[in-house]
C-alpha cells in the first residue's frame, strides 16, 4: 500500500470513527456528539482536500518537466521548455500559497513553498545568464528535482 492511499485511509479513518461514535451515543450528551463528530469530519475533509489541491499542483509542475526531460532540444534550443518549467514553478508557488493548510500540514507546506520559489528563482537567473548554458540548467532540473520530489512526498507522511 502506498503512503498516499495510507494517508487518504487514515483521514477517512478518522471520520468515519467520530461518526460511529456518535451513532452509538458515544459522542456525549445533548447536541455535544454532533459538535465532535462534524469536528472529526471537518478535519479528515480539510485534509483530503488539502492533498487533493497540492497534488494537483504537484501534477501540473510535473507535466511541465516531463516536457522538457523529453526534449531533444540543446543549448539555447532547450530555452522555451525551461521558461514553461519557470512558469509551472512560479504557478505552482502561487496556488501554493493561496492555500490555507491544516494545522499538522504546515511545517511541511512552508517547505514546500520555499522549494517551489526557489526554483523559480533560479530558473530565472539561469535564463537571464548569459551565454545561456544549458548545462547550469540541467544541474537544477535534474539534480534539485529529484531531492525536491523526496521532499514532497512527505505529504503522504503527515500526522493525522
């Protein structure tokens, strides 16, 4: 099993457990079980659907170097794939940002951003450097990216 389909179990663990309680009449007396149980149901939803968007993201900076891993192209040649990668990293950051993580994502959603603007950043100045070396470039997009995919799988790790 896949430390994401543990982490989406794990979530829906966690609701389905408040709901149950509640349905035995563990969840307190008075309204106080229904307040837990939407609690526990408002906390695994958040989560998924804080997964759900950073994939997402994730998903679209991916296709964006697979494009230009699968380039023939060289030196200069290999420049419109690099700025569509920059653009996918600047998009990436953007709607990174935008969202608001759960409490036990946020450590691990402020890195996660950083990364993203830092590559950004120096995709930026290696297209702004010239001559354009290609090579430079490819010590980013290979060498950081895959040390920055580690990174992101973490969130398949995050506490429940």
């Amino acid at each position: 099993m896949t430390t994401h389909r543990r982490f989406i179990i794990g979530w829906t663990t966690i609701a389905l457990l408040g709901v149950s309680l509640a349905g035995a009449g563990c969840g307190g007396s008075g309204s106080g079980g229904s307040a837990s149980v939407q609690a526990s149901t408002a906390a695994a939803s958040a989560g998924g659907q804080y997964v759900a968007s950073v994939e997402h993201l994730h998903n679209r900076l991916k296709a964006a170097l697979g494009g230009y891993y699968h380039s023939n192209a060289k030196g200069s040649a290999i420049q419109p794939q690099v700025r569509h990668v920059l653009a996918a990293y600047r998009a990436a950051a953007a709607g990174l940002a935008a969202i608001k993580p759960p409490p036990a994502a946020a450590a691990f959603h402020g890195t996660l951003l950083a990364t993203y603007r830092t590559r950004a950043t120096e995709l930026a100045a290696l297209l702004r450097h010239k001559p354009f070396d290609d090579k430079r470039v490819s010590d980013v997009l290979v060498g950081q990216v895959d040390r920055d995919e580690g990174d992101y799988e973490q969130i398949y790790t995050l506490p429940q």
